[in-house]
C-alpha cells in the first residue's frame, strides 16, 4: 500500500483556512499572513503540492462551490457574490474559463 502524502503544516493550515474563509478572503497574503509564513513560502508549497498558486487554487475553489450553489438553484449573482467574487463580469469570465461555459448555461443543467 501506498503511504498517504503528509502535507507541511503550513499548507494543511492554509487549507483549512481557505475551506473555512474562501469567501471573505481578499488576498493571498491574507492566507499566508494567518498561517504565518510568507507569500512566497506558501506559493512555493502550492504550486510544488498542486502545480498551481495559491491565488489560483482559491478561485479554483470559489468556482467549486459556485458550481455547487448554480446547481442548487442560486442565481448567477448570488453565487458570485456568496463564494467571494465581487464583479459578475469577473466571475463569469473565470467560470467560463474553468468550466467551459457561462454560469447561466451551467446553471440550467440543474433544472
């Protein structure tokens, strides 16, 4: 059997912060100031744990659970707005960009 991967405390903290905060966290340096490393430090980790950056896993994530509230029935805006993101405009360009198509389009595989 293969040993489970042991992630550095740094990242599990980040982690757990991110799944607790996605929405109200502002900035990387918002993560990385409340498990106290630097920036860089933790874009090392996540992009050595990942292959991408902190930055991109938190939208990744937001786009996760946007997916999730669309196909519970929450409107484009309520979900952009509920997982973080502040411009519709943003928001659907990031979703279409990760899911490979608009939010309303998606939205509609729900109904």
């Amino acid at each position: 059997a293969i040993p489970p991967v042991s992630l550095p405390e740094p990242l599990q903290a980040a982690l757990a912060c991110i799944a607790a905060d996605y929405a109200s966290i502002r900035t990387v340096s918002e993560i990385a100031d409340r498990v106290h490393v630097s920036g860089e430090h933790l874009s090392r980790l996540f992009t050595r744990q990942f292959g991408i950056s902190t930055g991109e896993y938190l939208r990744r994530y937001r786009l996760n659970e946007s997916k999730r509230l669309l196909l519970d029935g929450a409107s484009v805006t309520e979900a952009c707005y509920s997982v973080g993101f502040s411009n519709i405009s943003h928001f659907v360009r990031c979703f279409h960009a990760y899911v490979g198509m608009t939010p309303a389009k998606y939205r509609a595989l729900g109904e």
